[in-house]
C-alpha cells in the first residue's frame, strides 16, 4: 500500500474508532434540539455544546424580555446541560456568543458574571444577522471535566 493511502486509513479508522465512543447528553431541564442535532456530545472528558437560544424548556417559546432576560434563559439552558454531562459552567473553558446587536454586548458581560467567575472561560462573539426563532443571543461552549485520579 502506499505510505500516503496507508497513512489516510489509519486515520480514518482513528476517526470510527473516535465517533463509536461518543455520549449524546440529553436532558428535559434545558430546549429540546429544533433540528437534527445534540443538546451535546460528550467525547472523552470533552463536552461540545450546541449553541442555545433563550428557549424555555418547557414551552420551546423564546422567553420574553430584553437582552438580559434572553442572556439569563440561555445560561440556565447551558447549566443544565452542564449538569447532565456531569459538570457545571465551572468547566466551561470557551464559549462563542452569537448577537443579532452588539450593542448588547456591555449587558450580556454583566450577566455573564453573575454565572462565571475569574478565571473567564476563553470566548469569542461574533455579531450576526439573525438567529432561529427570532432570538437576540445564542451561545455555544466546550466544557473540559476534570479527569479521575
């Protein structure tokens, strides 16, 4: 077989061996997923969020209320999440923000600091020109649990 073929299947057989260990982590406490995909996917000792919207878990309607209001949903939405994989927002160590205004961006920093405390989780926000549902924030993560031992 040739060195560069040889070398392709292995990885891709790394990469089957990778997606059969997958944990798809599910909860009732936070929106269930609009689309075909995962409220998260754990891997390893690595959670991968899927971005939330200010969903109310119950009645899948975008909460009501300004950019504070919406921030809130979304963190709770993200706790609970959190606490399913078996962590909390203590493990989070990056998060993307999607805004539909940047303008709300001071608002969402002060939020965030009632859930997060020093040392941040490394983050980028971004502005965008809409979101699903109407929504006004959406916010996706990457939580590390701490390893056994």
């Amino acid at each position: 077989m040739f060195p560069l073929l040889q070398g392709l299947t292995e990885r891709i057989n790394y990469k089957d061996a990778a997606m059969s260990h997958n944990n798809i982590i599910d909860t009732p406490l936070a929106p269930a997923a609009i689309g075909p995909y995962s409220q998260a996917v754990r891997v390893g000792n690595l959670v991968f969020f899927s971005g939330q919207i200010p969903l109310d878990p119950a009645s899948m309607t975008i909460v009501s209320g300004d950019i504070e209001a919406q921030t809130v949903q979304v963190l709770d939405n993200m706790k609970a999440v959190a606490v399913a994989a078996g962590g909390n927002l203590k493990h989070i160590v990056k998060l993307t923000i999607f805004l539909t205004d940047l303008a709300d961006f001071a608002t969402v920093n002060e939020t965030m600091k009632k859930y997060f405390d020093a040392p941040y989780p490394a983050r980028s926000t971004v502005q965008v020109a809409a979101l699903p549902k109407g929504a006004a924030i959406e916010v996706e993560a990457i939580m590390a649990l701490p390893t056994a031992g």
